[in-house]
C-alpha cells in the first residue's frame, strides 16, 4: 500500500509539470506497466481528480482543466535545485527579495529529509560565484513589467537616461532579459514607432497599464540575441565587432552571456560583438582569451593594439 501511494504522489506530480500524457510514457516514468497507470489513474479518478483518457494510437490522460492538485510536490532533485536556487537568489541583484528567498528556504529546508538537507549544505559549502554584481533592481518593478508582458498589457513608466534626464515613455512590453549583471525590457516603442531595449534599474511604471496589444515578432525572431547586441552596443563606451579563430562551440561553452554576442564564423572561427569602457579594457578582455583573432571594427581599437604591441616588443626586447 505505502508503494502505491508513493506512486500516486508521482503520477500526480507528473501532471503537475504537464497535463497531459501518453499512457506508455506515464508507464516509462513510473516504470511500472501501462495497465499499472490505468488503475492508479482509476484509483485517482475516484479520489476526485478529473482525469480523461485521450485516444489515438498511443492513447494517453489529460488533467481536467480547473482540477486541484496538492499545492506542490518535488521529487528529490527537484528540491535541491529550488533550495540552491533560492540561496543564489537571496544575493542576486533584485532588491527585496534577499530576505524574501532566506525565508523560504529555511522553510523549506525544515521539510525536507536529512538526506537532501545535506546534498543542499554541499553543494552551498563547495561554491563560489565570482559573477559580476549589476544595478540592482527592484523587485516590484520586475514583476509589473513580468505581468504586462504576460498580459500584453502597455506598459507607462518614467525612464532614467544615461545622463540623468527622465522621460516618460510608453511601449508594448514583449520579454525581460537577464544578462548575468543587468536586467532589460524589450519593447516596441509607441512613441518612437520602434523597437528598443530598456535598462530595468532605470524604469519606474506607472499606473494604470496601456490597453492590450498583439504581440509582434521580435527583431531577428531572437528577443535575447538582440538585446545582447544592444546592450553590447550602448552600454559601451567603445563596441567592437572581433573574430575569434576558436570554434563556436568551444566559445559558447567559455564565454559569458554579459561578454556579448557570438555567432559562428565558419567551423573554426566565430565573430564577437562586445565593448569595452576603454580601449586598453577591450585589449585586455581580449588578451584573457589566450586564442588568436582580429579586429574588424573600428579602426582605431586595431592603431591601440599596434602601439600596444610595439611597447610590449620594446619592453621585452631591455635586456634586465
């Protein structure tokens, strides 16, 4: 009996993550028969859970819309993972929820098993994060920007330019993006009749929303590979575009989301779009890189090199 209420409990977070599910592929998680599902679905349906069979070749169940499932159930990696990122969470870069995240993973922590109580202290014990620290962000702007998103809902706000000047302005929220420092909205601009990316420590909205808009295509069909591309372009003092003779694969593994966009060059090189706040810190940043390349924008970040590489010669060349 405690075997198949365990099972039930797992049947019933299956359909937690998804509503609907092929009999055969229920039977696979479970591991157990086909048959085995249908009478656990059984055992299910009489305890007031709306479960109907799909038919088809495979034929499958559908959770009935509106159904009530207990408030949550995660199986063991699914709650280290929530509790790892919970503590991650309460030093990340979005103001009031610090406190917020400690709460709930010690709550969460005082349900859980001794076992997975030390696979979280592990895991916490045995890291490190050396990732840049961005503008912080308030949470009550992250989750009203989040629901006019999901809403389609058009978003006022006063915006902060880079030299202090506020504007309002009003757009069609289409997706927040983080990029490992800072946090942006995407949105179509009403007023300017175009796409733009906005910084969301600089947004402040007011009430109430715009009236509900269609959501268009994003420019490139790729909300995040162009605001990368923005924020590489404008949030630098100085962009450069730079091809690295580096597989992309290799690249994608080694780089940071923050380090710009990269896209394939071929099979064994692939092309750069970053910036730097000065020339002598894009050379560096390039340097760590220990990989061959060259620039093909601007000029002058290519003259900053070649005077850089003739006072390094020089230097090497003094004999001690």
């Amino acid at each position: 009996m405690l075997e198949t209420s365990v099972r039930l409990l797992r049947l019933l977070s299956l359909f937690q993550a998804r509503p609907d599910w092929p009999g055969r592929e229920l039977a696979d998680r479970l591991d157990v028969t086909t048959r085995t599902v249908r009478n656990d679905i059984e055992r299910l349906r009489g305890m007031g859970y709306e479960i109907h069979s799909v038919t088809g070749t495979a034929g499958g169940y559908r959770l009935g819309a509106g159904a009530a499932l207990p408030p949550l159930l995660l199986d063991d990696e699914e709650a280290v993972a929530v509790a790892v990122s919970l503590h991650a969470a309460a030093g990340g870069t979005v103001t009031g929820i610090e406190e917020t995240s400690l709460r709930a993973l010690t709550k969460l922590q005082q349900m859980l098993p001794a076992r997975l109580r030390h696979r979280i202290e592990a895991v916490r014990a045995a890291t490190l994060s050396v990732a840049g620290r961005g503008p912080m962000v308030d949470a009550g702007t992250l989750t009203v920007i989040a629901a006019a998103v999901r809403d389609h809902e058009g978003l006022r706000f006063d915006y902060q330019n880079h030299d202090g000047a506020i504007t309002t302005r009003s757009a069609e929220p289409h997706r927040l993006v983080y990029t490992g420092r800072r946090w942006y909205l995407l949105a179509w601009d009403t007023d300017r009749d175009d796409w733009r990316t906005f910084r969301a420590d600089r947004i402040t909205p007011r009430t109430p929303n715009g009236p509900r808009f269609t959501p268009r295509e994003p420019p490139g069909g790729d909300a995040a590979a162009h605001v990368v591309r923005g924020a590489g372009s404008t949030a630098y003092r100085h962009p450069a575009l730079v091809r690295l003779h580096e597989p992309y694969e290799t690249l994608f593994e080694r780089l940071p989301p923050a380090a710009g966009l990269l896209r394939a060059d071929g099979e064994q090189a692939c092309v750069l779009e970053t910036g730097g706040e000065s020339f002598h810190n894009l050379a560096a940043f390039l340097s760590t890189l220990e990989i061959p390349f060259e620039v093909l924008e601007p000029p002058e970040l290519r003259t900053f090199l070649r005077d850089l590489a003739r006072r390094y010669t020089a230097a090497a060349a003094q004999d001690g």
